[in-house]
C-alpha cells in the first residue's frame, strides 16, 4: 500500500499539537488482520516514521511508529516482549482531539485470554487531549498485548503515531543544518543555534561533530570549532570535526557556534552541520503535557 502524506496544519514547536498530519490511504493499513488479541501484529515490525534527527522539525515523529483505524468499530492490535522491572512509556500522538486510546495488557494467566493486568489511557483525564501517553514499569517479563482503539470518533485517512518502549531511547544526529553561517577569519565569529524545542527536553549528548558546509569562499583545513551553552564551551582538535569533551551535555539547548582559521589564510562563509549521536527520554510532544 503506498502511502502519500499531506500536512494539514503542523502547529509550531512547543505549541500544543491539537491538530494532526493526516495521510492519504488505502481502505486497509499495513498491518491488517489486527482486530482481535490472536491476530496481534508483532510491534518490531511496524514501520517507524523517523529514527534520526535531520531537521529541527523531527521531534513530532521521532521514535514513533504510524498506522491507521480504517472505520468507528476498528481495533488494532500489537503484540510486544517486555522485561520485568524495566521502565517503559507507552504513546498515542496525531489524533487531533479525538478521544482514540492506547492501552496495554499482560495475560498472567497464560494464553491470550483470562486473568490480566492493563494500562489504559481510556480514562477521563485523557479526555478531549491531543496525546494519550503513560509511564510504567513492567510487573512480568513476557508478551504483551497493545491495543489502540477509538470511542466510535472516527476520521478517515487519519494515521494515528504510537510508542511503546523503553523510556531512554538512542538516537543519531544526521548532517543536521544549524540555520545560521559566519565568515570565517583568524578571529572566533558565532552565531546561534536553537534545539531547545526541537529535540526531546531531556537528552544526554553521546558524541557530537561539525561537519562544514562551504556556502562561498574556499574551504579551510585547520579550522577551530567551539560550542557554547549552558556557561560551557566544547572544542574540536584543530582540522577535525569532532566536538571534544561534550558526552553528557543536553542537546536541548540554546547554542552558540563559533569557527575560526587559525592560519587566518583562508576567508569563506561556513556554517555547521551536526552529526552524532544522543540518548534521549521519551516524552510527550512539548505543550501536549498532562499535569
């Protein structure tokens, strides 16, 4: 099935999601027979929209999978292993203001029928919320069983985004524009880079490069780079892109890029573009949050 999506209203970065990026589809999804617990759909399988950071517009999309309730009465269901004792978050994002829900059983009783225990987000505080999202630790280790479903609100073609997984996630940072540019001199010039609203809030940098991207001028072979933020500036060892002594620093934040020819020789216009790696806690999308 080929699936062609239209952006319908995207509301800017850390202003609340109460509408949706809908999709054009087919009468089926992807994972279709899925209705009942016997015909559950294995979780690993289903495609996921965005695993890399590549644009500061990825943070709606990043970790989540997609799929999509064809009529009022559809019920979708995922089968998932889970570790007893691990910390997990379970999301349902790109509803609109629908009252669809996600929820969660474990059979302890054996089998897919019987005794169990569940985590639901079919509950009124959820009601009338763009997000449906919970955390939890999980009681067994086993198969569980996800089920995303709606209250007889329906809309066609709207593909719903869901998570279920460990709260810490990795993920890589890939040849990410940073907006801004400088010309390069023997003296440091900077400009600001914005990631506070547009990767998780909570991150832990892994690794971090500047790759350079030559907007005019002639390329530099023994360039200084330094990022600052949060009072604390990283430096790359002369003529490599790497970012020096950064592991541990929040991506999420507001920072000042700065370059340098410390030949002084060459003069071009330079800016940034990073690549790397972070761990990030998986969150509601900003503004979507349920005190």
């Amino acid at each position: 099935m080929t699936i062609k999506k239209i952006i319908s209203t995207f509301v800017l970065l850390g202003v609340m999601f109460a509408t949706s990026i809908t999709t054009e589809a087919a009468s089926k999804d992807n994972y279709e027979p899925n209705d009942t617990v016997d015909t559950a759909y294995p979780y690993e399988k289903v495609n996921t929209i965005s695993t890399k950071i590549k644009n500061t517009n990825s943070l709606f999309t990043l970790g989540m999978k997609n799929a999509s309730l064809d009529s009022a009465t559809d019920v979708d269901w995922y089968s998932i292993y889970l570790t007893e004792g691990q910390q997990y978050f379970m999301d349902l994002r790109n509803i609109g203001g629908q009252d669809w829900y996600i929820e969660l059983y474990y059979y302890y009783s054996g089998g897919k029928t019987g005794d169990y225990y569940s985590y639901s987000t079919n509950k009124e505080k959820y009601n009338g919320r763009p997000e449906k999202y919970i955390y939890f630790t999980a009681k067994e280790t086993g198969t569980y069983y996800i089920k995303v479903a709606s209250k007889g609100e329906w809309k066609s073609s709207l593909y719903y985004y869901f998570y279920v997984g460990p709260v810490w996630q990795e993920f890589e940072i890939e040849n990410l524009a940073t907006g801004g540019n400088v010309w390069l001199s023997s003296s440091y010039a900077t400009y600001s880079f914005d990631l506070r609203n547009a990767v998780p809030k909570n991150t832990k940098i892994i690794e971090l490069s500047l790759a350079d991207k030559y907007i005019s001028g002639t390329s530099c072979s023994n360039m200084s780079k330094c990022l600052t933020a949060g009072g604390r500036s990283y430096y790359n060892t002369v003529g490599r892109e790497q970012i020096n002594g950064i592991k541990g620093a929040s991506l999420g934040q507001l920072w000042k890029i700065s370059a340098r020819c410390t030949s002084g020789t060459h003069r071009a216009k330079w800016s940034a573009r990073m690549n790397g790696r972070v761990s990030c806690k998986m969150a509601p999308f900003p503004g979507n949050e349920i005190e």
